[in-house]
C-alpha cells in the first residue's frame, strides 16, 4: 500500500476535486475479498479455457470455479441511507461476465445477505437467459434456529429456495455447516424430525438432484455422516481447504483427513474457503514477496486457488467473488486451470502456511454468520481492522516500540474508520450469542476483550 | 505604518484564536492557550496577576491597542465593516456615558450573583468564543470531515472524522442573534458595540484616558478636512473642535494614515487627555476638565480650539458650544443619532427557558427500549443502535477540574471554548436558567476517559482549573447510580457485566443477581438446578465502590442497555480527592 505523507496528502486534496465521490469506494475495495493489490492483467482474459470436473456418478460437467453467492457487491439503499443493499445491477453483471467464460455452479444459501441472497441469485439467472440445464444451482437448509427445528419449518424452507431461485429442482442441495454443536444438533436439526428423509424422498422424486452436507467444527458429526454414507448416499460433501489448513490439529478443519475420507468413499467434494474469505490474499507485505518471488505475474490469490483446484476428487472451488477483479483474476487462474506441482504444494502448506501463521491474527474470514449481534457490534469489521493492523505492523508491542506512535495512530484513527463507534468492541457484553455461529470456532468475546483492552492501553499511552 | 503594523498583527492574532477555538484535536491547545488566557476578563476571573499587569501596562501606554489585536470580537468587527467598501464612513458621535457604565454595573453585578453566563452575554471573548465555537466549529469540522474521507481514499491517517452535532439550541440562538446585532453595529458604525456595551470596552477606557502615547491632533497643521473624524470607526475624534476621545479611542491608527496634513501623530503625553469624565452626563466635547497651564504639547492644546478658527492660535478659555455653523473646510454631515442597542437579553432568558422545556419533555416521552432479541435465521446485517437519552440527575455534573458547582457558575463566562475541544463529547453547553450555556457534563455520546484533561487546560477564566492527568483520574467528580429495573442481569438473568468490565478506576464489583447462584467449595459456579455451571454464563449485577468511583461516566455510556442506561453518574457540587 502506497503510503504518503501529510503534505502529500494535502497537494493531492487540494487537486483531486473529485475525490470525496471516490472515497467511499475505496473502502469497499479495502474489504474486497481476493483483490491482489499489485496483481497485473494486462493479458485478455482467456475464453473457452475454463476447466471442467465431471461428476463420478451423474457426469455432471462443473467448472473447477463456482461461484459463491455469499460476498455480493452493496450499496446503500436509496430509500434508507442507513441501510445496505444488494447491488443487484452488478450482480448481474459479474453473472453474466461468469457465464461467459464458462462458469456454471452457483451456491447460495437461505441465511446468506440477510436472507436475500437466494433471491438474487434467482434474478441473476433469469436476466442471463441462460437455459436451465446449462447450469447447477446449490443451495442449503439453513435451518440453525431452534425456531426452524421442525420438519414444516423444514419443508418450507426448501419451498421457498425453489420460488426465490425460479426453478423446480435443486441441482445440489445441502445440510448447511453440521457440526457446530456437535451429533446433538444435527440430530435435532435433521435426523429426528425426519427432515433428511424427506429430502432423500425429494432426490427420489427428482426435486433434488444432489444431497449433501456442508461441515465446519465438529469431526464427530463428519465421521458420523460418512460412516452412514451406505444409508445416506451422498452425492458430495462440502468441506473447507486451504493451504494454512491442509494439515491442522483440530481433525474438523484438517484438510487433509477430511478429504481423504472423501476421496476413501469416491464421494467428490466442494471445497469452500479455499482464501480464507480473503485472508490468504491480504497477507503481510512479506508473504506478498514470498509469493510473488516465485511467480511475479501471479497474483497472491491464484496460490490458493491452484492449490484448492488441483486435487483430483475436487468437483468446483467455491470463490465469493463481490468484484469484478476478483472474478477476471480467478477466471484467469482456472481456465485452464495448471496443477500445482507436488513441490509447490508443500511449498504453500508447509513453509508459505507457517509464515502466514506467524502473524497473529485473527482466523476470521468475515462470512458473518455472527451477525446480527444483538449489541450492535460489528464482529467481523471489529477483528478484520485487527487483521489489518497485525499484517501491516501497526499492533506495536509497547511504547519503546520504534514504530510507535505511527501504529497507535493507525490503529486508533483506522478503527474509528472501520467500525462505528457504537458497534466497537467495548460494546461487547459477553453475552455469547455469536460463539455457536462461527464456523471458525473463534472464541468471539474473547477477542473483542482482548482487541479493546489493547485499544484502551494505547488510548491511554499505557502500553 | 503604525496601521499596517495593527492591521498584520491583529489579522494573525484573530486567526490563530478562531483556530484555537475551533481546533478539535488539541494541538492549538498546546500551542496557542495562552492566547485565550490574555484575554481581559477570563484573566480577571481566573486572577491571572501576570496577564493584568501586562494588560494595565499596555493600556497604560499605548491606550487600547488590546481592543484592535488582542480581543477577537474587536477585530471580527473591523473585518465586517471592511467589507463595506465605502471609505469615509464614519461620524463622531457622543459617548453613551450612561449606558457604558450602565453595562459594567450590569457585568458586575452578574459575576457577583455568580451569574457568569449572563456577564457573558456582553463580555468580549466569551461572545466571541460562542460565535465561533457554535457558528463556526461545525462548518469546520464538516471541512475537515471531508478532508478525512480524501485521506481514508488515500490511506492517510492524518485526518480523522469527527462527529458533529448541535450541542445546544439556546446557545445557537444566543450565538446568531448576538452576531446578527454587533454585525449590524459594525457595518453602521464600527466599534459602536466596543463602546456602549462592552465592558472591558469602558473599563479600558478609563486607563487609555491617561495612556502615555496617544494620537494628538497638530492643530497648526490641521485643515480641519474631517477626514480623520470619518475614518474613525470609534467614532471618537471631533474633527471640529479637534478632540479626540481617548476612552473609546481604540488605537487602530486610521485616522493618522488618512491626515494628508500630517497633523494627526501618535505623541508622548504629559497630561490627561480630555475625555469624559466617569460617571458624568454627555461628557463635554470641548475637554473643559483640561488644565490649561499643564499644556505643553501643542496638539493637546489644539484639542481645545474652537473649530472656527481652525489656524488661530491657542486660547484655551475659549470655549465654543457643540453645534456649529458651517466652516469653510469641513464637510457637511449630520451628526447621526444612534439608539444604543440593547443586547439580547431578553431572547436569552427566553430561549434558554424554552430549550429547558424543550429538552423536559424530550426526556418525559423518551420510552425505555431495548434490542430487540429476534431468534437469527439469517447472516450479516446489523442490530439496530438505540440512541441514548441523558438521565435526569438529581446534581449536575461538572468537569474535573471545575472543583464545584459553585465555582463553574461564578467563573464561566461561557465562551464554549471547552465543550469544543472536549474530543469525548462529554461537554455540551447547560440548558438550565442558573447556568445556561454554561458547560455540563453528559454521557450519551461518550465518557470523560482517563487519559484526557482537556478542557481544564484550555479554560481560560479558571472556572475549570488545570489539573494533571493523575489528579484528574483522582478527582471525583459524581458516582454510579445502578438501577435495577433496567439491568440486564437482574431482569432477563443473562450475563453482561459490562460496566464492571470497562471501569476505568475498577470501582464495580459484580455479584450474583440471586441467591440461586453460588459458589462450591472448589471455587466452581452452581446454578438454581444444582448443577455446576460455566462462570460466564452467571448473571452478576455491579457493585459500585462509591469510594473508588470517579464519575467518569464508562458503566453509563457503555451500558448495553437504551435509551436510558442501566446504571448512570449523578454529579457532585463539590468535587474531592479519592
């Protein structure tokens, strides 16, 4: 990032009379997930090259890039400035620029953008024109409220998924991130109110063309659901892998076993957060060299991306693309997708992940299924500002820290900037609504306590 | 030249008070206190024995340069009436004894029945300070807003955003209307504000009477053209008799730069100057209380001369009456008559009385709400934030610093100096009757933190006298008050503990909302149905440690609980040391 001094600033200001108008947009851009600053794409994007993964049992043909309908681009809403929207002209935008070079596998959730994502989605695909067996919609039962416990609730919710999305049929249906709250919770989310057998009789009737199950967090529900994969069938399962996570203490989030259970089974697997929702493409300035080193003309982000796609029993790699960029510089990557070779792979999970991981930050990958906080916090901006911070140095240790009131000032004038005052962190009351929600299994309070006992001692000059 | 000098060194001065006073960030305030603090009246107030000396002296000497470098309200109506582009403006005109002194009674008499605000009303800085801290500040501060979002686009931490919000109706109003007068003055008049209402005005007048160095008029040299009398913006020099008033005289040297004849210079006295007599009734315009054989200074003398004979030679019995038929040289005019203003008093006692309703009512209607806890089906989006409402507290609360009630009310001449560069927005001016516009601490926007002593270094009258960062977070200034209605462990039995968590003096305990909680003997939680239980999940209520508690205000703005808080400060008269 360019960093400029105050009278650099002001000769700027004083000229770039436009410049307000751009402002607000450069704080989206900050919280884009998987720009590369420096990336360069000076080549035309390569059409037609996009590789394709063919499903084991159905010959299904997905593109290795799907597309994940989580981060979509907002704006404010002109009837309440107070309130964010989606921006669903650019949606169809970045939808039909996907169709055109090859992107078929969209997945969308009834939880994901307060509700109102599958909606989009629906729309998205109508304006394309694209003919529906030209694509693949995924989808999920979302029902993590004990108010949607019931099998109606069920049922309606997987109603509503095929009026909102315009269509008859779900291509790939899942039970949505089992595993938070361990075998008692899908217990009561799906197996005892008999919910997952009516959605198998739906796969029967055709109203589903795929069931399987996202998981996050508990590994005992993972095995749980594979060894009763005789009874269930599984079409696919969704997992998370990244090269900071292929091997991880915690079996829930080794990506390592639980691909290979996958791949025991001949069960293809979906692979989310294949960048962390951004964090293996905000990365400190050195990791920045260490890749690009390596591969100049790469961007950061195609590093995981290569890495997610180039396991064989890897169907699509889901990427939530909110720019266009994001989109180009992915399609750029995948078409034609080239492999990681064994080398580069242990290059990026081994010695890449440990310097990554040496940098204390946070493991949030701002998907915000914290949120609402019923405090008004703002968790994930509140942890990213951290992030931020920590990769570029301005989580300075003490007030004999050289650096010192350079960071302090960036932290404090930075955190003012990202988050509202009145949705900071010493508005946190421990109440723990949010810990049960984070796919992460990040101790959420726990946190937010620590960032603001950290951000009172600099208020303070008391570090 | 001498005007030159004046005109740069008050134009430098003004800018730099306007920017102390609209500054946010507290470095003018480090640079640039001290020009608050030579202001006349705070130094009276606050007894600074060091700024009176130097003020008695430089009146002393050079009559009342103060009113065109030193106070910025002078030197804002010099640049009003520099924009009416008309040279020549201006008229003698007769001093309003009566009312001037009128004005200091009136100033004093407030300041001793501990009416600080009212005195305020009139006195130069404080208006001053009002005009700009409400009028001016926000427009700032919007700038710099702007500014702000430039360097968020370029990722500059060199300006940060600033919330801006109307801090009082009342001192608005007060603001623009009392601006809307001296602006009208101004543009008609010049300094007729500086000598008919204010009263530093008048009490400096009475010292230039006998400044050392004064602007004489040679009357062998002067053609009695006028011109001196119409660039006068004090509206002191009598160009027909050619005395000059030297109590409202305010030392701007225009009238020297306008003489074509030279006749106008600034000279050494060895005698008072005729001027009006303290006290006395249409002070004579022909200097009768002049000692004639103490005359040695010729342009003294030419004061007394009639202004028919403006070449004859001195005779100082002779005395002629005000009104004079034509002379050759001077110019037609007639004298204009002008009504001294009354401020506005009466729309102050007014405003501020309905801004006291108003914001009773406010806090009538204010109904207790709380976040909703909808059962969440879906990601992302926001809670919404419920905006906090003050609580009515039994005893104001005033800054540290301000050591009572009492001693705030009688010092502040409420300039809003302090509630603008209070970065908490703690500070806001009051809206009650005794101490309007005066400043009053609340904690809906934020909490005193520990690290800030701002407005007691910047107070200019001592109403809140500086005090270190240790001494402020061992002041007391009010005490917690928690109440259990609202309390969100105490009335849904859910954990929170907030207020205990962000004490910045660690004066809040928590404890069990109810017996039903307790602790075994290994130290572990147990709940209602016996069984042990995670410690954060327990629902504590706060203890406040009255002895420990500082009244910052943390618990009540930081209390999850709106609009009203669950726990807020009520304020001290007198403040002690913990």
């Amino acid at each position: 990032m360019k960093q400029i001094n105050r009278r650099d600033f002001l000769k700027i200001s004083g000229t770039a009379a436009t410049g307000s108008a751009l402002a607000s947009c450069g704080v989206k851009q900050e919280s884009a997930e998987n720009l590369d600053p420096s990336g360069q794409h000076t080549t035309e994007l390569p059409k037609g090259k996009m590789t394709y993964r063919t499903h084991p049992h159905n010959g299904d043909k997905v593109s290795i890039l799907g597309y994940g309908w989580m981060r979509l681009p907002r704006m404010k809403n002109p009837e309440n400035p107070n309130e964010e929207i989606i921006n669903q002209e650019e949606v169809n935008r970045l939808c039909n620029k996907a169709f055109e070079y090859g992107v078929n596998y969209f997945d969308t959730s009834p939880a994901y953008c307060q509700g109102k994502s599958e909606e989009s989605l629906g729309i998205a695909l109508e304006q394309s024109g694209r003919s529906r067996d030209s694509y693949y919609i995924a989808t999920k039962l979302s029902n993590f409220s004990p108010t949607q416990w019931s099998l109606e609730a069920g049922q309606q919710m997987f109603e509503n998924s095929l009026k909102y999305l315009k269509t008859d049929y779900i291509d790939y249906l899942l039970l949505h991130s089992i595993g938070g709250g361990g075998l008692d919770n899908l217990r009561k989310r799906y197996l005892d109110n008999g919910l997952l057998a009516w959605l198998m009789e739906q796969r029967a009737a055709g109203r589903i063309r795929n069931l399987g199950f996202s998981f996050h967090g508990d590994v005992k529900v993972y095995d749980y659901m594979l060894e009763h994969h005789d009874e269930y069938k599984w079409d696919f399962v969704q997992i998370q892998l990244n090269y900071i996570d292929w091997h991880d203490n915690d079996k829930g989030r080794d990506g390592e076993y639980l691909y290979n259970e996958l791949v025991k089974r001949n069960i293809p697997a979906v692979i989310m957060e294949p960048l962390l929702g951004g964090r293996l493409s905000k990365v400190p300035d050195h990791v920045v060299a260490h890749l690009k080193s390596r591969k100049p003309e790469d961007s950061v982000a195609s590093w995981a991306f290569r890495y997610a796609g180039t396991p064989k029993n890897i169907l699509t790699v889901l990427s939530g693309m909110t720019y266009m960029e994001h989109l180009e510089d992915n399609i750029r990557t995948y078409s034609p997708l080239v492999p990681l070779t064994e080398e580069e792979a242990r290059w990026l999970d081994g010695e890449t992940a440990n310097l990554i991981e040496s940098y204390p930050t946070i493991p949030c990958n701002d998907c915000k299924y914290c949120m609402p906080c019923p405090y008004a916090l703002d968790i994930p901006a509140i942890l990213l500002h951290y992030n931020k911070c920590v990769n570029q140095g301005n989580v300075p240790e003490s007030q004999q820290a050289e650096n010192y009131q350079k960071a302090r000032r960036a932290f404090l004038v930075g955190y003012d900037r990202s988050v509202p005052r009145l949705r900071q962190a010493n508005r946190c009351i421990s109440c723990r609504e949010c810990v049960s929600h984070c796919p992460q299994n990040i101790d959420i309070p726990r946190e937010l306590q620590r960032i603001d006992r950290f951000v009172e001692k600099l208020k303070q000059n008391k570090l | 030249m001498l005007r030159k000098i004046r005109i740069t060194l008050a134009t430098v001065f003004w800018l730099l008070v306007t920017w102390l006073l609209v500054d946010f960030t507290g470095t003018a305030h480090v640079y640039l206190g001290w020009m608050a603090k030579v202001q006349l009246m705070p130094a009276l107030l606050s007894l600074n024995v060091g700024v009176l000396i130097f003020l008695l002296a430089l009146t002393l000497l050079w009559g009342r340069i103060y009113c065109s470098v030193i106070c910025p309200l002078g030197i804002m109506q010099d640049i009003i009436s520099w924009f009416r582009r008309k040279k020549f403006k201006y008229a003698y005109t007769q001093a309003r004894t009566a009312l001037r002194y009128g004005m200091v009674l009136f100033t004093g008499a407030a300041l001793l029945l501990n009416l600080g605000w009212l005195a305020g009303l009139i006195l130069p800085y404080s208006t001053y300070g009002r005009i700009t801290g409400t009028i001016v500040a926000p427009l700032y501060k919007m700038g710099n807003n702007l500014l702000a979002q430039l360097a968020e686009h370029y990722n500059s931490y060199a300006v940060y955003e600033v919330d801006v919000w109307l801090k009082s109706i009342g001192a608005l109003a007060i603001a623009i209307i009392t601006w809307g007068i001296i602006a009208v003055l101004a543009w008609r008049g010049g300094r007729t504000w500086c000598n008919t209402i204010c009263p530093v005005g008048t009490l400096l007048g009475l010292l230039s009477r006998h400044a050392l160095f004064r602007p004489v008029i040679n009357k062998s040299r002067c053609n009695a053209c006028g011109l001196c009398e119409r660039s006068c913006k004090a509206g002191c020099i009598n160009s027909k008799n050619h005395s000059i008033d030297l109590s409202r005289c305010v030392m701007c040297g225009n009238c020297m730069e306008a003489c074509k004849k030279e006749a106008l210079t600034l000279a050494k006295a060895t005698e008072p100057a005729p001027s009006v007599a303290p006290f006395g009734k249409n002070a004579p315009r022909k200097g009768n209380d002049n000692k004639p054989n103490g005359a040695k200074d010729a342009g003294t003398r030419a004061q007394n001369k009639p202004q028919n004979k403006p070449m004859a030679q001195s005779k100082p019995e002779d005395v002629v009456a005000a009104s004079v038929p034509e002379t050759t040289d001077a110019p037609k005019r007639k004298p204009r008559r002008r009504k001294p203003r009354t401020t506005g008093e009466e729309n102050t006692i007014d405003s501020g009385r309905r801004a006291v309703l108003a914001s009773t009512a406010l806090l009538a209607g204010a109904a207790v709400l709380r976040a909703q806890h909808k059962p969440k089906t879906t990601d992302g989006g926001y809670a919404p934030i419920i905006k906090k409402t003050a609580p009515q507290r039994q005893h104001r609360i005033t800054p540290p610093g301000s050591l009572s009630v009492r001693n705030l009310q009688s010092h502040c001449t409420a300039c809003q100096l302090c509630v603008d560069a209070c970065p908490n927005d703690v500070l806001r001016p009051s809206t009650r009757l005794s101490t309007f516009m005066q400043p009053e601490v609340s904690y809906e926007r934020g909490y005193c933190r520990p690290e800030c002593n701002r407005c007691s270094e910047v107070c200019p009258t001592g109403a809140i006298k500086p005090i270190t960062i240790e001494e402020r977070t061992a002041t007391q200034v009010g005490h917690a008050v928690w109440v259990k209605e609202l309390c969100i462990p105490a009335k849904e039995g859910k954990p929170c503990g907030n207020c205990s968590r962000r004490c910045p003096a660690g004066a809040i305990q928590l404890v069990p909302a109810n017996d039903k909680y307790r602790k075994n003997e290994h130290g572990r939680w147990i709940g209602p149905d016996g069984k042990q239980i995670d410690g954060r999940l327990v629902p504590m209520i706060p203890v406040v440690n009255i002895e420990k508690c500082t009244g910052c205000g943390a618990c009540e703005n930081l209390c999850p609980v709106g609009p009203q808080s669950a726990i807020y400060v009520e304020g001290h008269d007198v403040h002690r040391e913990i």
